[in-house]
C-alpha cells in the first residue's frame, strides 16, 4: 500500500464515539505529507488506530497520528505491528526554540493516547520521532517499543511530552523499550539530540523512561533525558536501565534536569554488567531552582571503566543528592568527575563507592626521560682478557667420529688473541 501525498482518516464531530481505523497491508509506504489520523471532538471518546503490516516507512513528512481535541480527554491508542521492519526517515527540521512549537513532521504522534510499536527492526533518522503528548490535565500516555533492534540518528527521537502552561497537571507518561539486541542511538542535528526523552514544562512531572536491552550504545552527543521546564513545579522523574554491557562515549549521556520553581531533580538507576564511560560521556542529575538534585545509583556485577567523563549530581539551592556505585571493579583515571554538589554552603550530597577501585593514573610509573647509551652497558670482552694477560684457545681431544675432507679447516692451529691489533 503506497500513499503519496494522500490522507486516510476518521473522526467524531458530534456526541458518538469515534471508531476503530484499522489498516493491513504487505507494505505500507507513506510519503510526501502522507497522512492516517483519527481525530474527535471536545468530550468525544477518540478512536484507535491499528496496524498490522510487514514492513512501514514513513518519509518526508508521511505520519500516523490521534489528534485529540486540545481539550479532549479520551484520545484513541495507536497499535502497530510490523513483522519486518519500521523505517522512519523525516526532513531533519532544526530545534524550535519555543517549546509549544518544537513539533516535527515524520512520524508517529499520539496525543493524550498511547502507542505501542512491535518490529524486529525500528530505525528512525533526521527528526524522524514518536511520541506521546498532552496539553492539559491527561497524561501523555505511555510509549511502548518491542524490538530486537532499535536505531536512533541525526536527531530522530522516542519522546513522551506534557506542554501544556503551568496551570496543567498532566504528566509527560510513560517511555517503554525492550529490545532483545541491541539500542543504539548516536548524533546530533539542527539542534535536536538523537535518544529518548521525557519532558514536562506545566507542572506535571516529567514521566519515567525504562529500558531493558543487552547491549545499549549512546554516543556523539545522543542523550537519554528527563526534564521540566522553567513554568511548572512537577518532578524530572527517573531513569531506569537495565541491560549487559552499557556504553556512553562521546559526549554521550544519561542526564536528569529540573528547572521548575520548586520541583526535584529525577534519578537514574541503572543495572548492567558492564558499564564503560569515555571522551566526555555524562551521568548526571542536576535542579536550576529550588530543589533538591536527584539521586544516582549505578549496580555493575563486573566492570565499570570511566575517563575523561562524570558521574554528578548537583544543585542550585538545595541538596546535592546522592551517588552510590556498586561494582566488582571500578577502573578510573585522574580525568574522571565523580561529585555531588550543591550551592548552598553545607548542602553537599555524597558519594557512596561500593568496590575495589583501582586508580589507573596512580599504577602507572613515570619513566625517565633520559636515554643512557646501550654502549656503555655492554661489557667489553676485550678489557676482561686484558686484565688475564692473553686469550687463550684449548684444544680437547675429540671424540672419534667420522669426519669428510670438506669439513676440514685449512691453515694451523695456534693460540690467538683476538683482541690484539
């Protein structure tokens, strides 16, 4: 099925419900502001959207979407399966600054519903996103991604969102990814960081973000975040991560930001076997205002390995929260920021380390710059003969044995001294 520039919809203007848009199909192509949506009115109850299908590519501005009334609260979920893949590539729009206006064009949008996305393979590219979003008092409901394999580049993003004003109470939601592989998500475009994001910027708190993959890969600035805005007063909820081996390299980072007027900064808990930090890699939760910063606890049953990075905790005008690091060994430079901080003078959090910690920079000798010369090292075989007088050559008696003309050596056998002139 091949949609170009075409729309397929549904939708309530009166007092029934809204029904069911259900779509099946081998392939489904949307591109050119391609559209599927089901939308309702004020009070309407919305309606679902659901897709089976083996493979879904959104390009160039094609979407699915539940446009709920602004002040609807009964928005439709969004339900996709796809048996092969799920290919979201958008137009690689730049950061509005203006949050209320920071919306993209490829994608997924469910506002005030829920989405659940099943694919063995889910890529997303150039602001390509999914979403959940609210306006009000409703929860943005929750985002649920299954997958084997989950890629995130060039700004494209997983997002749950509450943008209503500081008036509005309804959370950001939920963000769910189970991958059974591996998550990858690296880049930064126009402004937008690659990654997964729970924000808020009414006073509702900023929702939660749980993670479960073997292998989980965030780098080149892409970010796993939970923030609010300057407007409200909700919590900056928490990060849960569970996976095998975690890697965070190149200004890469999992960050937790309160900025409201009176709300605390989220945690980050993370679970893993191996977890390795490097080139400026960031774990942090931190509050601009007046609360207290969140806490970070990081269990690694084999190796944490961090340089050149940090693990922070800090706050502007209240306490500097906490850090505990369990691990069987935590391998360190002199490079690594392992604090938690705060303004306010006798506010400071503390930093709990549960391992064997092994200072990489301190097990390294400092080695002379100096370069003795090999010659006079070596002994000379000369000298030593010279304080016994002569060389000598001592000629044993052979064993028998036979022994060919050509093996014979011509010239006389004598005593010599090699080291004469």
């Amino acid at each position: 099925m091949h949609m170009d520039a075409s729309k397929i919809s549904n939708g309530s203007f009166g007092a029934g419900a809204t029904g069911t848009l259900s779509v099946r199909a081998g392939d489904l192509v949307m591109i050119h502001d391609a559209r599927l949506f089901s939308q309702t009115s004020e009070g309407v109850p919305g309606g679902d959207i659901f897709i089976d299908t083996a493979s879904l590519t959104l390009i160039d501005g094609g979407a699915i979407s539940n446009r709920g009334y602004i002040r609807a609260y009964l928005s439709g979920d969004i339900r996709i399966n796809a048996s092969e893949s799920i290919f979201i590539q958008g137009r690689a729009e730049p950061q509005d600054p203006n949050p209320g206006s920071n919306v993209v064009s490829t994608g997924i949008f469910s506002f005030f519903g829920d989405i659940s996305v099943t694919s063995p393979e889910v890529t997303l590219l150039d602001s390509g996103r999914i979403s959940t979003r609210t306006y009000n008092d409703s929860p943005a409901g929750t985002l649920d991604l299954a997958s084997a394999r989950l890629y995130l580049g060039h700004g494209a993003q997983l997002n749950v969102e509450s943008f209503g004003n500081s008036y509005a109470i309804g959370p950001a939601g939920l963000l769910r990814v189970d991958a059974s592989e591996r998550i990858e998500m690296e880049g930064v475009a126009g402004g937008r960081t690659s990654g997964l994001r729970a924000g808020t910027r009414s006073s509702g708190d900023a929702g939660i973000i749980e993670i479960t993959a073997p292998d989980i890969v965030i780098r080149d600035g892409a970010q796993i975040s939970v923030s609010t805005g300057v407007f409200g007063t909700g919590s900056a909820g928490r990060v849960n991560l569970r996976g095998e081996r975690l890697q965070i390299a190149d200004s890469g980072g999992i960050v937790t930001q309160s900025r409201g007027h009176a709300s605390g900064g989220g945690d980050i808990l993370i679970s893993a076997e191996q977890l390795r930090l490097n080139s400026h890699a960031m774990i942090s939760s931190r509050t601009t205002d007046r609360g207290n910063a969140g806490a970070i606890q990081l269990n690694i049953s084999d190796q944490l390995v961090a340089s050149d990075s940090e693990i922070t905790t800090s706050a502007e005008a209240a306490g500097g929260g906490v850090i505990q690091l369990n691990a069987d060994v935590f391998l360190r430079d002199a490079s690594i920021d392992l604090d938690a901080s705060s303004n306010v003078a006798g506010n400071d959090g503390r930093v709990e380390i549960n391992s064997p910690t092994l200072d990489l920079s301190r097990g390294i000798a400092v080695l002379t710059t100096a370069i003795p010369d090999a010659a006079a090292l070596l002994d000379n075989p000369c000298l030593a003969r010279a304080r016994q007088g002569r060389s000598s050559l001592y000629i044993a008696t052979p064993v028998a044995r036979d022994i060919r003309d050509d093996y014979l050596l011509s010239g006389s056998l004598a005593e010599s001294d090699h080291c004469q002139p």
